[in-house]
C-alpha cells in the first residue's frame, strides 16, 4: 500500500499544479526529442523495438526515483521544521 506521500509524489492526490518550463527545460526537451528521431531513423524494426523497452525502463526508473525523492525530501524539511519548534533557545 502506498503512503500518502509516495500517492503525492505520485500524482494521485488531486490539486492544481502550474508548471511553466523554462528555457533550459524546453532546450533539453527538444535536444532529446531530435536525437531520438535521428537515432531512431538508423535503427532496423528490432533495434527500435530494444531501444524502446530500454526508454521505457529508464522512465520507469526515473519516476520511481522521483518519487522516492519527494518523499526524502518532504520528510527532511518536516524534520527541519520539528526541530525548530522542538529545540527552541
């Protein structure tokens, strides 16, 4: 079963979420999208279809990742926080 925070790292809890990529993000996005069409356009059927399950795994791992981080990263700054409040001078 997953927490609550690997559900909001996820996605699953609801909420509006404004992203507005930045130049470097969209730079990097287009690079990546022309060297895959490039690559792709040497490659025979079944060395597209292996290319494709190889992206399709390091996706996987990257969301994985990314959820795994948020959660790090939500508990560390709720421990930053409870430490504040917990050991005032």
């Amino acid at each position: 079963m997953k927490t609550i925070l690997e559900k909001f790292a996820n996605g699953e809890i609801p909420g509006d979420r404004p992203y507005n990529p930045t130049p470097e993000y969209k730079k990097a996005l287009s690079t990546l999208s022309n060297n895959k069409l490039k690559l792709l356009a040497t490659l025979n059927d079944m060395q597209k279809a292996l290319f494709e399950d190889f992206i399709d795994a390091q996706s996987e791992l990257i969301h994985l990742y990314h959820i795994e981080d948020v959660v790090y990263g939500y508990k560390l700054g709720v421990s930053m926080t409870a430490e504040v409040f917990l050991h005032k001078r």
